[in-house]
C-alpha cells in the first residue's frame, strides 16, 4: 500500500476533518482515505451542452408531435400623437 502527506492543509479544513472523522467514529486518517475513495469512485462528468444533457434523458421516453396554431396578422401600431 502506498502513503502519502498531505501539506499546507489550512487550520479551518484539519478541524473540519477532525470533527467529521469524529462523529463517523474512526481517525482523521480514515476519513481522509474515505472522502477520497468515495470522490474518485464517482463517475466523472462528461463536458457537453446542456441541450446534449437534456436531450439524453428525455430521448428514451419518446416524442410529442405538437400542433403549432397559425399565426395571426399583425396589428397596426398605435398611433401616438
């Protein structure tokens, strides 16, 4: 197994890990490798469009033909005088 140290760890990010480790009942140490292994066992993202995005999932469940209503003429704009 391999080990690692981690440095310039700010005050603020060692307390908070301290207190986390403690309400999970096991060492900062623990912690650390936990976050890590569950950050990194994370499917990562994939950079496309959120159109792209959109269209994946609503795709599979089909499409909707929508009927577009004509379009009216336009008015005569108000005469301000």
């Amino acid at each position: 197994m391999a080990s690692m140290t981690i440095r310039n760890l700010g005050d603020k990010l060692k307390a908070r890990l301290r207190v986390r480790a403690a309400q999970h009942g096991r060492s900062m140490e623990e912690e650390a490798r936990d976050i890590l292994q569950s950050a990194l066992a994370a499917e990562p993202t994939r950079n496309r469009s959120l159109v792209a995005a959109i269209r994946a999932r609503i795709e599979p469940l089909g499409g909707v033909e929508l009927e577009i209503e004509p379009r009216e003429p336009m008015r005569e704009p108000v005469k301000l005088e």
